[in-house]
C-alpha cells in the first residue's frame, strides 16, 4: 500500500501517520517529491484500513499495490529514476542520452586496459566496464586479478576521465570495490545473492544489477528491490539474455524485457549484447535492436586483441569494429528519440 | 557437397557430370545463376570423391557443406532470394524495402476485412494478412470461416491491390488456398508437419514458414529444406518468438535469430510482434528491434476494434495505432539503410 | 457445463434436456455410464442457466468445468478409460498390468522385424512398434519404408501375436495405416496437426498421442480433446521428453507429468523413456522412474543390432538390455502395485 | 590430466614427480587410496608430456581428463564417496541404504520444530532439515529465524539424536552455521556464488550442493568441484526441479539426472521432490521415481500444519502423509537393491 499526500502536509501529521501505519505491523518509507509526499508501507499490510488513511488530513489517494516490488514500482515514483555516472561531466543514466559502457572482460594489465579505455572513449563511450573479480565456471580458470585489477581500473579512470563499472562477488569486498569504481555490477550469478544485495544496499554508488540466466522480469525487479529496501535506490538493470534451448547463441536476448521493464518500474535499463549474444559479429545488430526496443544505455565487450583475450574472446569486439558499432548506433538512436553524444559536444562520434 | 561450375560449361559435360554424380548415390539438384551453374548434391555423400569431380572439365570449386541444410545455405547461394509478393506493382521482399504484412488474426466477415485492408494499406502495409483456417488450441474455439474466409480474403485482394497470404494447415487444402492467395503460411504448430511441407513444395506460390515453438533456427532451416527439396524455392522465414519460461510475454522474441539466420541463409526474413509478445502495447518496440537487427519485413496483426476479435484481440492493434507504428518505423529503417515505402511513392506514409 | 442426470432418467427427458441445451447455442455429447448419464455441453456456454438445467427431472447436477479440455477430464469421467490393444487376450491398457510396446525406431527389413518382435514378445512385451512412415528433420534422412512398411508390420503381427503400434502423418494416410495397425500413433512433431487429429477422431482404432516437445500438460489433454471431440475416445497419451536447455541429455523427461496427468485425466498415460533420454544407458533408470511414479506403459526402442540401425541407434536397446530391464522393472511394478505379466500366465517374464 | 601411481610407490619419487609437474606450470592435487596414489594436475596443461611422465618410475598410468571437472569425475576417483552424516550411529550417504531428510522448509519456533522432529524420526528419516538463514525472493517475506533458528536446530538435534542440514547463504556465517549444523546446504540461487563455495570449501563438513535454477549437470559438477578444489571433498548434490515453461508444477523435476550424475561422479546423488514439484500431492511419485533411478536419498519438507506453515506450505507433507510416503517408499528401495533402514535395526519403518 502506498500512500500519496498533499503537497504541504505537516510534518506532525506525516510523523502521526507513519506511527499509525507502523503500529498496525508494517514499516514505512518515504520519499519526498517536489510536489508531494509518498509513504509505502512494507511487509504485511493486511491490518491497514485503506479506506480510513484515505480520510486522514492531507492525504490525497491510498493505492493499493498490485506488484509484488513497491520501490521499484512506477506506482511507487512515476518519473524515471536518473542515476548519475560520476563523471566530471555530470552524466547521467536514464536521460535522452544513450550511455555505453565498454572495456575488457577481464583487466588483464596496465597496457591493455589502457589503450582499451583511451579507445573506447575516442569512440564516445561514457563509461569503462573492467572485471577485476571475475565470477568463472570452472575453479581451474582464470578467477581475474582481483585487487590489482581494481588499482588498475582506478588508473584508468584517472588517466581517461572515463568512470568506472566493475563486479563485486563477495559481500566482504563491497567497500573496497565502491572505493575503486563508480558503479558496482551484481553479475547474473548473483542476482539473489541476498547478502551481498544487501550489503550493496548499503553503500553510496549505483548499482549495475544483471538479470539471473533464467530469472523473470518479476524476479529482477524483486532483486532491485532487494538493494533499495537497504536504502540505496540508484539501480541500473541490466538485460543480459536469457538460458534457452537454442544453441546458436550463447543466450537469448529477451529484447521484450525492455519495453515490459520500462512500463513496470522507473529504474534505467541498459543491455549487454556481447553475453546475449556470445558472438561478436552479433553484437552490433543486438545492440541496434536493443536501442530500438528502448533502452537507456549498453554495455559492451572490447579488446585491442580479442584472439588473445584470457576470457570471453569470442564475444569481444576490436576497437575499430566498437567505433563502427557507435557510428551506426547514431542512427538508432536518433529514430527511438535519443542521442549518442553529450548535448554539449561536438559530432567526433559520427 | 556442392560443385560450382564456370560460365559457359557445355551442357553435355553438365549432363554427364550429374549421370557421374547420380550414379554414386546422391540426388543431384541444378541452380543456373547469370554466370555459373551450381550443382548440389543431396543424399549419401560419402562415396563422392571430391577431389576427383573438382578436376573434371569446367568445374570451378567444389564445396563441401558444413551444415545439414543445403539448398537454403548461404554456400548453396551466396545472393539473397527475392520473393515477389504478387502485387500489381511487382513488390519483392528480401531487396532494400522492408515490406510490412498487416491485417486481422482471423478474417471475421466482409466489412471488418475490407475495413481493415484499406486502413493497413492507407498506412503503409505491402500486403493484407488473415486466418481462415485457424489452428486453435481447443476444439471447442472459434476455428475460423474456411473457404468462405478465403472468398472474403480475394475480394479484399481485388478491392485494394493487396497480396494475401493466409495460413493453409491440410495438405489437401494446398491447391485450394494457393488459388485464393499469393502467399500461403505454415504456422508455427505445423514447422515440422512434413507431408504439409511437401504439398507446398510442389506449388507455384511463396510459402511464409514460421519457426515452430521451440523450434531451433537449425531445425527451421531444415523445414525451409524439406519445401525446397520438392523444387519451391522461395521460402519466407519468420521468427514469432520462442517459448521459456518468461510469463511476462506470450513468447520470447528471439531477435538474434535475425542476423544469425541472415548469415546462415540467402531466405529473406521477417518477424511478427504480434504472436513474439503477445501484448499489443509491445507490438512496437518489437517492431522496432526486429528491423534494427535486419529483418527484411513484418507481420502484424490489425483489427478495427480489437476488443471485439474473435481471436487475439489482446494482441491486435488498432489501425491508428498500426498508422503510429509505420510512421516511427520509417526512422529504423532508414538507420538500418532500408527504406519502408516503394521507390516511385512519394511520402504519403510520413 | 456437464449435467449429470440420475440412473433412471427417461429417455423423452433426456432427449428435451438436449434440445433445451442446443437451443441456447451448445452441442451436446452423451456418455451413458452404468448408473448414470453424463451430457457434456460443448461451445459457448454463456447463454445457459445451470440453475434451472439443476431443477430439470433426473438431473442430479450440474457441474461447472473449471479446465479448458472438457471429455478428457476426471469430472467429465471419472473411471479409468480402458484402451484394448486389439490382441487375442484382450490386453488392456490402463489397468493394472504394466503394457510395455517394443520394437525398433524404423521398420527396416523383414528380418529384422521379425527378429525383433520375436524378441521383445519373450521378454514380456506386449505390443510391438515400428515406424513405417518416419518424420525426420532433414529431407535427406531416411524417411521409412511407408506402404512396404505396414505390411511388414502386419506380417509381424500375424507371426507373433504382437498388437502393432505405429505413427501416422498425413491425414490421407489414416485409413491405410488403421487397416495394418491396432494403435495409431501421433508423433510429437504433429501433436498439434489439427487436420490429422481429426482424421484420427474418426476412425475404429485407439490412439496414441506423444506430447509436443515443448507442450504443456494442459495443451497435451486439449489435444486429445481435439481427438475425442470427433468421436474417438480410445486415446493413450505419452510423455516422452520436453525440450529444456540441458544438453546432456536429448530432452528432458517431465516426470512430473505422469501424476500430474493422472489426476486431470482418465486416459491412460505411457512412457517413452528412449527418446526422452535419448542414450541408452539412460532407457532403464528412466523406464523404472516412470513405472515409479504411476505410468501405465512404456513404449522403448530395441533394435537387434543398434550400432546398425537407420535411426535412433543410439538410444535403442539391443534384445538382451531389453530382456534386462524387463527383469528389473517388475520389482518396480510390484512396488506400484502393478504387475509386470498377464493375470495368467506364469512368470517367464521373471 | 590425472597420474595414477602404483601402489608402492615411494615418497621420494612421488615429491620429485609432484615438483616436475608444478615447474610446468600446474598445481597437483593427491589422492591417496588403498592400493594406489592418484595425483591430480590442476590448471593449464598444455606444457605437460603424457607420454613422458607415463614412463617415470612408480607411475601406472596417466588419464586425460576429458570432462572441465577433475575431482568430482569417475576418472579421478572410481569408487564412491561416502558421506559421514554425523550422527551417532555412523550413517553414511552413498551406501546401500536410502538416507532421508526431512523436516519443515523453515525452522518457526520450538515446538513446531520439535514436533517435526520426533515425528520424521519415527518415520525413519534419517536427518532433521530446516531453514534458519531463508532466501526469499521478496525482501518483505519472512527471512527466517537466522541465529535463533540455529539454536533451535541444535537443541532439535539433542533431543532427537538426528544430525541437521541447515542453508548457509553468507560466507561470514559459514563458521557459525557449522558449529550448529552436521551438513551445511548451499541452495540453488548460490550454486555459483564462489565466494561461498571457496568458504565451505574450508569447513570439515559435508556439504549439500543443491543444483541451480537452470544450471546444466556440467555446472553442477563444476560447482562441487569449486568447493572440492578448497579441500573439502564430501560433496552431496541435490537435484531439486529445473526451470521450464511447464507451468502445472513449480519446478520439472530432471529425473534423468540422476542417472547421468551417477555415471559421472563418485560423489552421492539426493533428490528434493518438495521443491521440484512444489504440489504435497507430487512429493510421494516423485520420491519414489527418484529412487527408482538411483538415488541415494531424498530431502523432504514436512510440517505438522502445512496451511500454517511461513513458507512452502502448498509443498509441505503432514506427519501422517511422510509416514505413509515411506511405508511405500520401502518397497521402490527393495526393487531398486537399496534400503531404507540401517542394518542392525527391525522393521519399525514397515
């Protein structure tokens, strides 16, 4: 149930209200618009009386929730949620502006993410994306560089300007991680990974969370909710493709997640075509269709050298094959009503 | 295995390299194109000897074929196949005009049909769409008008100047429908149903053939095959979602099936939103996708009043909103380097 | 809507009771039981008033369907229906006997055929299956013996005793194939092919129906439906592996199914457990997990020499892995409270 | 790549083959058995000479592995792990006798717990579960008892002489959970948290590894395989249902698993048929099908009033209905050569 005031209730209503609402067994949350004032109320609300808080003074509707999320619900805020990238420029994700996110899989050395993230940015990336944990089927694999890696992401972001996304897998790493990037990534193993949802719950940077290999629409946003019931609300999600039966494809893009996800929360969200598709040569006609559905932003696979790559080679792209890919996306961008480039910039991306 | 021949080979080698070939096994099947002759060879491989036939006179290259379909591989025919739709106008899909199928899930009677058919072409569409056979998952729905539907789907052909294609599900109604329609559908249910696949090899009409539920693209290539195998050769392809256990949409658009059956076959492809998602308010966003990914075309379903369908009303859209829809799409496809109304048409569609 | 009248309703009361129905826009369908009538009303039943039909003389009740397939399920009858399999004894399915159908994927060879049917038939089967028409993938596998095929079936039949259980696609094809076999088989791939489950609802032979390979349960007993509709109510219907992402087996089998079916339904329910795991080491612990969890039957592939045979070598059990896996599985019969062997007959099986 | 040692062998060779194959590049792993050493190479192989180190003194045999897990394979280790449950009986997991946990999804309060308890011992379980630490995909359902219900499970155990399995989803409680708990469960949303699984690699105590949502048998198997690389090599798998689009039953239970897993891994094989189904009416069919394809036990939730229960109610048996479930459950074992009671002990199960 959430509750929707007038603009100018009194505090000491509002204090009264919530001590009403939360004697009958639920907790309250608030969120404070320009205009007005709206109070969900969570876990069991069978012993509310909708149709009582409805005659309370300064309030203005009671709504019923139909979804099992309330936070991140558009019912809960209507206007898109903007999560800022922290960059110098101020960019943010979830305005007019198309944000892509490029760089290695794995960090693998200085040099490589170097040249990676100067490149990705002559090309009109927004955002670095580096793994310095990485999360590997096989325990014999390479498990990333780990502290290292984060240094290294940390030196790339100062030499490039270019903000940084990086995965945490351990809820004992979450505050090392947020001290190196500018965005934490939940990967798809870890969607409901409670724990560590909360701790990044926690912490005061966006969160990049990415769709479990087979989890529903509904599942994703249970899990954003998972993070914005622990305060922090700046949730990216992130369709990543989906485990079917077909083999051509490493997974299945569920190109109609974005549409649905966009009607249903407030939250942005961006694809990763390079691990939908598995392929290279399909990630540019996945990411043109990804903007095409509608999604704010994408997050993409790039390497100098892709054949030597320690992890996900097939799926990178070369650099000049990602500034081809940026070139074209223009287009797309511009029929769905978006742009590639800052408003104050210059075309160097065409 | 497949032997590529020079320009000008006498046709008594021909004749005597195909008696060469037939004699070890295999079917041999003869594509003349502007400047060689293609030899496939279909059956039991393995008493040819490749290196033999290549150093016969006029033979240019032999090719083996790395994939279980022949006549629809891109090895088989490296030049898009050009389907004619039938109409005055000499329309073909597969070439750089993104043709647009539209019109109601069932013909219901004449005055909806005809009302439909001049409201899709009013915005756009190359072709009218309509069941009157349906497939229906109870005995007990609504199955369709029959062979009064297919009347009613030829006077709205004379009426408009549209092609038809109309779903045929009995072999021994084949002859039936291709009288009354230019293009006949297999649908999804029926990908696999063989003796349906042979009837529509042997008539002179292009076949629309869906990809089955859980179909994978390697097993709809192998359908188109059975088709070509009895000499029709112009097979539409056509991704209608797939099923997994998202509940969200009716099926999961699998938009990388474009580009990947764009690179597996020379057979034009096209995608219905309608059936992929299920939901008329993704009809769009799909549509979108599906032509930024490379599809060649679209089918969409129309209905004056969708409320009142007789069947997949959920999922129909209303003809301004199908309007709305055109006029959106010409900004994909032109970001895609495709055009969405004929050469000689002035913008009426804009 | 099914009414259920009292034992002793008069005929000139049941004959105005369906006239009252028809009129208000149903069919109507009679199934006589030995204390009662049971009239099923098919269609559109909007416009009936089940509180009057309730006060009509000789009606006991009115009972609302709450499943979209109406013949096929438990409310509309309640017993078991009893499939003979059109042997000299009598055989019937769904009884407490375990009916286990043999014999090899295709029809090859006399030899063979009789080799095998000899076989199976000293192990315990009681029922032999061969493919005569044979649906494949690929236009250029082997596609069956077809005419030839039948008549060696009948022959095997005429030597053994053995009932013959075989697939039919096309529905021309339907009397042929009802005047050589004793049970009809729907494939997979056709589960759906509504001209041919119609063609099937006709004729004087039981059918068996093989579940789609992505269908649900509730699709499977709609199909049946679609049988039954047309007057064929003799239909056995077969779980045999529903298509997931797992790769190390062929599909996956939906045990889960077996109870499931048998609740909603009175047909009888068998098991193919050799397509299901597609490997032969699996055709046993899956035929004893099937018995386990309520199965009727068991219909498996043997071939006398499966490293020979021309389709499904690879999941065909060889007459002495047969011979094993009947020696065990009665144990499970038992457990089941089922038996392996004819009430009279002595225990050759074990 | 595995070497096999003879029996003999001496110290001195083995450390000098252990240093040649580490200076190559990879770690080595040592597995001593009665009559033989085995020694496991871990990492990239590639610079390792088969046939070289084939010829060292002492060395019997060397094995290319040819599946991406090592220590969970049949090659590395043929015979079967044996799992210690803890109690003080000495059962172990993997022998002829079925083991059987049951008890209620989540631990609620003393009495309830204790109820449970006594009453699935009576039955003949073999091992007490419940949930302290509850994954729940809402964040506003009840999350379990945490700490409290640890106590609660470790006075359960006192009480009854039943060893606990208990979820453990936080590497920092991986400690605190074994100190209450003989067998710590990593559920399916964790089968690829690796941090988790690096931790219970470290414990001295059996872990139950249930397989996730739709993780492939290979995963599974690699999953183990990162908790057996920490050292800790009693792994349990649990097939527990996978994600289709078959919607009558919570989960399709891939009964073929067992068999595959089974062949696979010399580690021992459980089934949960309460999650796999998730419908009480399914558990008994499908408990019985999974011991009839060979598996060495069941996990089952049970609660004294499931329309009470917190959590999993619809899939949760009454006492009464366990016990009538194992009564039958004896005679599936018997067929399958297994057990279901310990040796030394009368027929107080029957």
């Amino acid at each position: 149930m959430i509750v929707i005031t007038e603009a100018g209730i009194p505090q000491s209503i509002l204090d009264a209200l919530r001590e009403h609402l939360e004697e009958r067994g639920v907790r309250t949350h608030v969120s404070r618009g320009t205009d007005r004032v709206v109070v969900g109320c969570i876990g069991d609300t069978s012993q509310l009386d909708a149709g009582a808080v409805s005659r309370w003074p300064g309030v203005a509707s009671v709504v019923p929730v139909r979804t099992p999320y309330r936070l991140a619900s558009r019912e809960f805020r209507a206007a898109p949620t903007l999560v800022p990238l922290g960059d110098a420029a101020g960019t943010t994700l979830g305005e007019q502006r198309i944000v892509v996110a490029a760089g290695p899989c794995s960090v693998e050395n200085a040099a490589m993410l170097l040249e990676t993230a100067h490149g990705v940015r002559e090309h009109g990336a927004a955002m670095l994306r580096g793994g310095a944990f990485k999360p590997r089927t096989s325990p014999w694999a390479f498990q990333g560089l780990g502290v290292q890696g984060l240094a290294l992401l940390a030196d790339a972001r100062a030499a490039t300007g270019l903000p940084v996304v990086t995965e945490v897998m351990d809820p004992r790493h979450v505050d090392l991680v947020a001290e190196h990037a500018d965005m934490l990534q939940i990967g798809a193993r870890n969607m409901q990974n409670y724990p560590l949802l909360a701790e990044v719950g926690r912490v005061r940077r966006p969160i990049l969370l990415k769709r479990g290999l087979s989890a529903t629409i509904t599942e994703l946003l249970l899990a954003a909710e998972h993070i914005m019931a622990r305060g922090n609300e700046l949730v990216v999600l992130c369709e990543r493709g989906i485990r079917t039966y077909e083999t051509a494809t490493r997974n299945t893009l569920d190109v109609a997640a974005i549409p649905v996800l966009k009607r249903e929360t407030h939250l942005p969200v961006i694809v990763d075509p390079s691990h939908a598709g598995g392929r290279a040569d399909l990630v540019a006609p996945l990411a043109f269709a990804a903007i095409a559905a509608g999604a704010d932003g994408l997050i993409i696979e790039v390497h100098p050298r892709p054949g030597e790559a320690l992890s996900d080679g097939d799926q990178s792209l070369t650099l000049d094959a990602f500034g081809a890919l940026m070139r074209s996306l223009a287009g797309f961008a511009e029929a769905a009503g978006r742009t590639l480039v800052p408003a104050n910039r210059t075309t160097r991306v065409a």
